[in-house]
C-alpha cells in the first residue's frame, strides 16, 4: 500500500517525495537552490562570535601628573638648600611650604598621584624643621652650659669646640642624607613611580 499523504503535502512536482519540513535549501546548506539559511539553536552557530573590545576600547587610568609631584620634592629641596644658604638656615624650617601649596591646590586635590608625592615631601619638609630647631636649641644650649661648667678659664674654654663641631657634624650629616632622599624622590616622580621617604628623614606626621 502507498503512503498516505494527506491533500496539499505530497510530492513535488518533479521531484523525490519530500517529507514535510525537509525542503532543499532549508535547514539544510549542502541542499542545492536554496538559501543556505540555518536557524539557531543546539549545533548551530548563532552568528559571528562575540570579539572582545581591542586595545583602546576598555577602560584606562589616565597617565600620572608629573610636574606637580617633581616640584613637590624639588621644592621642599630648593627651599631648604638655597633659603638655608641665603637666610642663616631659615630655609630649613620652610621647607614644608612648596609641597604643601601643590598639594592644596584645587587641582591636584584629587590627584592620588600628586597628593603621595606631595604629603611625602612635606613630611620631609616638617622633618627638617624639628631638626633644625632642636638643632639649633642643642647648639645654644651646649655653649652655655659648657661655659657655665669652664668657670671662664681659657683652657677648659677651648674645649668647647668639641660639643658644638659634634652637633654641627650631626645636623650636616642629616641634611645630607634629606638632600639625597629628596633628589631620590624627585627622580621617581618624574619616572611616574610611588616612592617613600624613610621614617627618619621624613615621619609620616601627614597622611594621604
């Protein structure tokens, strides 16, 4: 007995016997005259696959301020060295000023960047100015006590050379151990790279 084909779903004509729903060139691309066309679903490509953004498109940090936080440093240095030089070591107490103003800076006040290098040399710069002012006050105090204790004899007068070239030799030796960290931290900021100061230079009496 032939198959039953119900009316309006038999043979083409011309054609092999199809069944329904198995048209050449429908679901079906090695089929001739057809389209080609392929319905998603399991086993079926959905389209061109999805491609990340390229380089450019994602999201990127935006390049470090890097004069702002130079000068930082190399104020806070500038200050201390030549307003040293100039004003009989008043510059050592004002070196504080030039990273704090760069750092109060509308502009740079939401620079994390600017604000590190920044606070790290005014922490230098508050440093200095305790030193030099114990300093100082160390300087004053061994002169008066040492002559106090010589009783005016010029002998033991002479001797007071030794206390004061030792406090002189202290604060040298620590202002140029500030002046290399300094031009250190200049050199990093200028290369976009976080540097700290070590604690006995500059104590980190500010924070970020």
């Amino acid at each position: 007995m032939s198959d039953y084909h119900q009316p309006g779903y038999g043979p083409y004509p011309g054609g092999p016997q199809q069944p329904y729903g198995a048209q050449p060139g429908w679901g079906d691309p090695s089929a001739g005259g057809g389209h080609g066309y392929q319905a998603a679903g399991p086993g079926y490509p959905a389209g061109p696959a999805y491609q990340q953004p390229g380089p450019g498109y994602g999201p990127q940090m935006s390049p470090p301020s890097k004069g702002p936080a130079m000068w930082a440093h190399l104020g806070a240095l500038l200050t201390v060295v030549v307003g040293s030089g100039l004003c009989c070591g008043l510059g050592g107490l004002l070196g504080w000023v030039a990273p704090l103003s760069i750092r109060s800076s509308a502009k740079n006040q939401h620079d994390p960047y600017v604000r590190h290098h920044a606070t790290q040399a005014m922490n230098f710069g508050f440093t200095q100015a305790i030193v030099v002012f114990f300093g100082v006050g160390l300087w004053f105090a061994s002169g008066f006590t040492f002559e106090a204790l010589s009783g005016g004899e010029k002998a033991n007068n002479d001797g007071i050379a030794v206390p004061l070239l030792t406090v002189m030799s202290l604060m040298a030796a620590y202002a140029i151990s500030g002046m290399v960290c300094a031009i250190i931290g200049t050199v990093k900021a200028n290369s976009g790279q976080l540097w700290t100061y070590p604690r006995l230079i500059a104590f980190p009496m500010v924070k970020v």
